[in-house]
C-alpha cells in the first residue's frame, strides 16, 4: 500500500513542480543544488536496486561453479540483464540527443524553446515509464525496501525533471498549461510502467526490468549532471551529492523500521 501511494505521489511530481516553477522562479545555484542532490539520490538507488538482484545472481553463481543444470539460467539471467541495460538507456539518449535537432531545424525561432521543453518532458516521460516497470517488477518481487527507495527517488527526480524542462526557456514563466501538459507528459508514465512492471515483469522477465531500470537510472543521472553543471559554477556539488546520499539513506532506514515494527503495509 505505502509503495503504490508512493508511485501514484511520483507519478504527479513534474506536475508539481512545474506549476511550484510557474510561481516562484528558482536561482541558477538552487537548481544546480537540487540537480546535486537528485543525482546523490540516483546512486544510492543504483546501489541499493543492485544489491537487490545480488542474491539471486550470487545463488545462480554458485549453481554456475559446482557445474549444476543452473548454467543456461545464470547465462541467460546475464543477457536479460545486458538486454534491458541497452534498452533501457540507449534508445533515451538517442532520444535526448534529437529533440535539440528538431527544436533547432524544423521550428520557427520564437517557438525552439517551447518544443524543446515538450520533447524534452517526453524524453522524461519515457525515462518515468521504464522506472516504473522497474518499481513494479520489485513489488512483485517481494522486495518492498527497494521498490520504496526506487519509488521515492522516481518522485525526487520528477521534481528535477521539471528544472530539467524549464531550462532551455531562459527565464520564461511557465503557463499553466505548459505545466499541466508537460507534467503529465513526463510523470504520467509512472503509474502506467509499474503497473506493466508489476504484471509482466515477473521471473525471468524481472531480470529484463532491472537491466532496464539500470539504462533509466544511468540515463538519469548523465542528463542530470550536464544540465546541472550548465546552471552555475558557482554550485555546491559535493555538499548536494551528500544531501541526496543521506536522504536515500534515511529512506532506506525508515522503511525497513516501518517494515519491522509493521506500522503500515508496505
């Protein structure tokens, strides 16, 4: 219950913080800030997504060694693995690396920062998409500590993803509209990818959707730190990076209290 509340809160995080960017306009070394933190965040969900799949690929290892009939299954674990590696990160950059083309070639000038800010809130909505099947491959996984930790950080990096949209308006104020649609656009998918995720990504096909959500978060945390570093120079990384690391500690901590002192059903 505290996982899915958690993925439907993230789901409208760009939303949230589109329309929180339309009122009050945020300074280049508070963005570049956030993006720090955002991008501590996604490591320690790397880690701890990683650290989920460990055991089971530890258990098919051992099978692997003592020559069990587990073989086909560790090598085939290892290439659903790589598979969803690539599908899930190269075809987002490529994506992320046109939309600046197309606002560039194909649009009237007064309109290249708009569309940009829309292709790029549809880059994020299909980076939402894929961490959603991750989130919901790991609900139905029975690991509920890292599909928190996974949801938690989908919410923080939706909030980014908003920064992320506005940045090629150059101060603009964003409308209404603008905040509403991109925010769907971008945060939407969420709730969708978890629910295929959740489904579907079962088994051997959970293998598929870690390799995926490892492509999302690396996609994540690259687009997260060039954008970041364009912001400002004059920006506190490190202390940023530690903020996010912390909090995704503290994260951590908390579910696995509330999972042991069974206060809410995770």
């Amino acid at each position: 219950m505290l996982t899915w509340t958690l993925v439907c809160v993230a789901s409208l995080a760009a939303m949230v913080g589109l329309l929180s960017t339309a009122e009050h306009q945020l300074s280049s070394k508070v963005r570049g800030f956030w993006f720090a933190v955002s991008i501590g965040y996604l490591l320690f969900t790397l880690v701890a997504v990683t650290q989920a799949a460990t055991g089971e690929m530890a258990d098919l290892l051992h099978s692997f060694v003592l020559d069990y009939p587990g073989r086909a299954e560790f090598w085939s674990t290892c290439v659903l693995v790589v598979l969803g590696l690539v599908c899930g990160g190269v075809p987002l950059a490529l994506l992320e690396r046109s939309y600046a083309c197309k606002s560039r070639d194909i649009l009237l000038p007064q309109k290249r920062a708009t569309v940009a800010a829309m292709l790029i809130a549809i880059v994020q909505g299909c980076s939402s998409l894929i961490l959603g099947i991750g989130c919901g491959s790991l609900i139905a996984d029975k690991q509920p500590v890292e599909a928190v930790v996974l949801a938690v950080g989908c919410a923080l990096s939706g909030f980014t993803a908003a920064l992320w949209i506005c940045a090629p308006l150059s101060g603009r104020a964003v409308t209404l509209i603008e905040a509403l649609l991109w925010g769907a656009v971008a945060g939407t998918p969420l709730l969708a990818g978890s629910l295929i995720g959740f489904y579907a990504a079962r088994g051997a096909y959970s293998s598929l959707a870690m390799g995926m959500t490892y492509g999302a978060i690396l996609f994540m945390f690259s687009g997260l730190l060039h954008v970041g570093r364009s912001l400002s120079d004059d920006v506190p990384v490190t202390a940023g990076l530690l903020t996010g690391f912390v909090f995704a500690w503290a994260v951590t901590l908390g579910v696995l209290y509330i999972e042991a002192a069974a206060l809410l059903p995770i």
